[in-house]
C-alpha cells in the first residue's frame, strides 16, 4: 500500500522536526565543547580564542556550504561565546 501525499509530507515533516532537534543538542553540545577548550587554554595562559582555528572554521563552512555557511559558522562563534 503506498502512501498518500499528506502521509508522505508529515513523515518528511517528522524526520526535519527530529533533524532540528538534533541540531540542537548538537549545537549546544559544541558551545560546552568551546567553553571547556577556552578554560583549558586560559588555565595554560593562553589568549582564550585561537583566531587561526576560528578563520579554518569559516573557510570550511564556507567551502561546504558557500556563503550563507560563512554566516552558519559566525552564529556557531556567536552562540558559543553567549552561551548560557
């Protein structure tokens, strides 16, 4: 039995929901991972960013994504420094 185009559409919508979601945890979870780097870095008397890391950061978005991954990656840098 094949599925109905609203069927298909609200499975579709399920498997974005749950991408979303996961994007999320992600997301936060790479925020966590910048605070304890920049711990670890500030223990060691480091500055607490590493602008190199950061400018490889935005040149992969942008080579995987173009330019609005450019702009992905500077609201990645942005949540991280504001996280909560």
């Amino acid at each position: 039995m094949s599925l109905t185009v609203p069927s298909r559409v609200d499975e579709r919508q399920d498997e974005l929901s749950e991408l979303d979601r996961s994007l999320i945890r992600m997301i936060r979870r790479r925020a966590e991972l910048v605070g304890e780097i920049e711990a670890l870095r500030r223990a060691a008397g480091l500055p607490r960013t590493e602008l190199t890391r950061e400018n490889r950061m935005l040149k992969e978005y942008q080579s995987g994504l173009g330019r609005p991954g450019v702009r992905l990656a500077l609201l990645l840098l942005e949540l991280a420094r504001h996280r909560s």
